[in-house]
C-alpha cells in the first residue's frame, strides 16, 4: 500500500500543470541532502487508496490538469492502477523519481518523468549543471530550459 506524508497543490513543480502532488513515503534511496528525507520511513503518513484519491480528484475537478507522485515507483503494482485513474479522468501525470528509468508500465502510463538522484553539487531542475532530467513523454522533449530562469 502505498502511503504519502503530504498533499499539496503544485504550481512550478510540473510547467504549464495545476498539480495536486504527493509525497509517497518510504522511498529506498535516501539521497544526502533530500528535502523529503523525514517521509523515508514506509510506515507513515496516509493511505493512497483508490478510493482516496478518486475523492480528491472529484473535489479538484476544473481546477487540477494533473497529479504528481513524487516517489511511489518502488511499489509499481500499487502505483499503476491509481496513474490509470489519473489518466481516465482526463488529466496528466508525472512522477519524480531518483532512478534513472522507470518500470515500463508506469511509463506507458505517465505524462511526465522527472529522473535523477539528487546531488547537492550538481543541483536540481533550475541548474544548468543537473544531473536531473524531465521529459515529456508524449514528445520525449526535455524540458529543463523551463526551469532554469
């Protein structure tokens, strides 16, 4: 079961997306200097049910174009269905992973993929220096320029 230790909107984290974003707990990778290292522990935080999330999806319906997961790849089996909810409500999706690729049903399945471990000497999204990649799988477009200002 998959659980997050947070739910926010997301305005700049997915360009040109109204997100409603998740941060999956229990992610394995532990990367020094991880802004969400406090959600590494599986056992916290709320359950991302189905059921929960079609709730949430109803609630910000015309007001969300997609739904983020930052993490959740780990458990794949449990993260597909809910990216196959996302996607027959009509919005996209993306998920922040720290791995350089993803399992291929999630990506069938995916909008956007933000790959890459954090590396505090290499930056993020908005450096030129990252190691960080977002495609947009539709187009296979990288589109980092649109983080960097």
């Amino acid at each position: 079961m998959l659980r997050f230790t947070d739910e926010h909107i997301a305005f700049q984290e997915v360009p040109g997306e109204v997100s409603l974003a998740y941060t999956i707990a229990g992610c394995p990778l532990g990367c020094k200097g991880c802004h969400s290292s406090y959600s590494w522990h599986s056992g916290q935080g709320t359950a991302l049910t189905s059921s929960y999330l079609q709730q949430r999806l109803q609630t910000y319906q015309d007001l969300i174009s997609c739904v983020l997961f930052l993490g959740g790849e780990w458990q794949p089996q449990t993260l597909l269905p809910l990216l196959i909810m996302v996607r027959r409500a009509g919005l996209n999706s993306c998920l922040y992973t720290g791995l350089d690729d993803v399992n291929p049903a999630l990506k069938q399945q995916l909008t956007y993929l933000k790959t890459g471990r954090w590396l505090a000497e290499r930056g993020g999204l908005n450096s030129p220096d990252t190691n960080q990649v977002f495609t947009d799988l539709r187009t296979g477009q990288c589109l980092n320029p649109l983080f960097i200002q």
